[in-house]
C-alpha cells in the first residue's frame, strides 16, 4: 500500500481503508466556475440535477446531469444550506429572511420555521431531514455578521443553537444549545448519532473547529453526550456528509477530508480552493459533489451516499 499523494491525482491516502473509496485512474472534475461562495449542493435523482447556493451573489445554481449549469432562483434571500425531504422537495436555509423553507412540488415556497419561542433566528445555515420528517438545522451568526452573507442585523436568541422542526405540529425545540457556531449537521445512516460542525473559531481566540457527536435518544427528539468526534487540520469543518458505511466526507481549507466511523483520518480530496460543502449524487448516489468557493467540482467514488441529497 502506498501512503501519500498518488501521483497524477487529487487524492491523499493516509490509511489503507481510504484506498478501497476510489478507482486508481479516478480523478477530480471541475464542472463549472463562477460564483463568489459556493454552498449547500443537493442532489435530486428524479431530475438528474444538482441544485446549490451561491450565497454572496444571493442566487441559486443548478448543474444538469451531462452539462449545462443555469440559474435556479434568483434572489434566492441569500440561501446556503439546501437538503431534499422524504417526499423530493427543497429545503433551504435563507440568511437574508432567517429562515428555514420548502419549495413545493409546484414550486411555491412554505415557510417551515423563522422563530424561536418568539424570537427570530440568527441566520440559518445547514439542514438535514431524518426519516420520521423532521428538520434539523444548525443557526449560526454568519449571515447577520455583516451585509456580505445576508444583512447585519443583532441576534435576537443571543446565542447559536441546533434546532428540530417536529414533522406533525411544526414546532421548534432547541435540541443542542453549548456550541459557539454550530454549522454542518447530518446523521449517521442508521440515524443513531447526529454530527455537528462547530466553527466558533471564527469568532472566538482558540475556539472550536471541530465536529461532534451526540447520541440520539429513544424517541428521536432530542440528543444526548456530545463529544469531539474529530478536529480540523486544515482551516474548518463546514458541510459534510456520510457515505453509507458511517464514514464523513468534510469540506475543509484544503479540500475533502474523509474519516472513518472510529474518527480516524483516512484520506483527502485536494481541491485548490476552501470547500464549503459536499453532496452525494448521480445514478448511483456515487459521485461526490464539492462546493469549492468559485467552482463546484466532483469526482467518483466506490461508495454511495447514506442518503439522497
């Protein structure tokens, strides 16, 4: 086994169980180029498209399977974080508004949450469905910081929490509230753990920049524990997601990180700019698609996406 960058690739092997994650002859793709901060890609298999947020220029992008890339909403509130539901429609995180929305099949928007026990959000940021229906997502500050990512604006909670929207009464709890910055979230495939990105090093000296994992309690509403699960090398965690055997593809400053289940770094996809996000996506949820901060970039892999989107 060879350890290192293959030569003529992309790819970083740090441990051998990287090495069965990829072909030998596989290479990243740069499908497109063009945007100011690139996020929140989804994929959506019945119209084998990918659809993702280019949040500074207050758009959304969408990527053909075969080609093409056009405009998919403009003024888009300065979406970022974007998943699909269990029925195939569009959730996304709106900075602008704080939000969190769906747009219907028809293609109308419904707002799902803005506010918390009266007091509206911070600027939410990345989302994840479970299989029961409900909306997890994550509220950082970043889009009420100042006027690049959405408008400055005081927070209203005070603090940045991770929040459930429950699928029947629509009603928000706060389900992880001792992060600085929570960001990415996803769970792991059988859903037993939920995964949090804190990046509150962006605002704190020596703070966080790292993911944690909270074990999911009985009934499905709420966490518990929360320990580092793994801390970034390279600049910050972000978006993620898992494959369907437990391990975390990461954005970070230097491209994708993967680790293993048990928190080991087994690998990296070098990119030559800061990731933002990943999704999993093609015919056979296979391709990894990487949000780099101009360009949204892929490549294929021997494992599959835990989900759709």
């Amino acid at each position: 086994m060879m350890y290192g960058q293959l030569e003529g690739t992309d790819l970083v092997v740090l441990d051998r169980r990287f090495a069965s994650c990829f072909a030998g002859y596989i290479r990243v793709e740069r499908l497109w180029t063009g945007s100011i901060w690139s996020e929140g890609p989804v994929w959506f298999s019945a119209a084998r498209h990918l659809v993702w947020s280019d949040i500074p220029n207050n758009r959304m992008l969408r990527y053909a399977d075969g080609g093409g890339v056009s405009v998919f909403r403009e003024a888009s509130n300065n979406a970022n974080g974007n998943t699909i539901d269990n029925q195939g429609r569009l959730v996304t995180c709106e900075h602008l508004t704080r939000r969190v929305t769906r747009t219907e099949i028809c293609g109308s928007i419904t707002v799902l949450a803005d506010r918390w026990q009266g007091r509206r959000f911070n600027s939410p940021n990345d989302v994840t469905v479970k299989s029961d229906d409900s909306i997890w997502f994550t509220d950082p500050t970043y889009g009420i910081d100042s006027d690049w990512e959405g408008a400055r604006q005081d927070s209203d909670i005070g603090a940045s929490h991770v929040y459930r929207i429950d699928p029947g009464s629509g009603e928000v709890t706060a389900v992880v509230t001792d992060m600085v910055r929570p960001n990415g979230i996803a769970f792991s495939p059988d859903e037993t753990y939920l995964y949090v990105a804190d990046t509150g090093a962006t605002h704190v000296e020596n703070g966080p920049r790292h993911i944690r994992r909270y074990a999911v309690n009985a009934d499905g509403t709420g966490v518990s524990g929360g320990d580092v699960f793994c801390t970034c090398t390279a600049g910050l965690f972000d978006g993620f997601r898992l494959d369907s055997d437990g391990r975390i593809w990461t954005s970070t400053g230097e491209g994708v990180h993967c680790y293993d289940p048990d928190g080991t770094l087994i690998g990296k996809v070098l990119i030559p700019e800061i990731v933002a996000n990943v999704a999993f996506g093609g015919v056979k949820r296979n391709r990894l698609f990487i949000a780099g901060t101009t360009s949204l970039y892929a490549i294929y892999l021997t494992v599959r996406g835990a989900r759709p989107g």
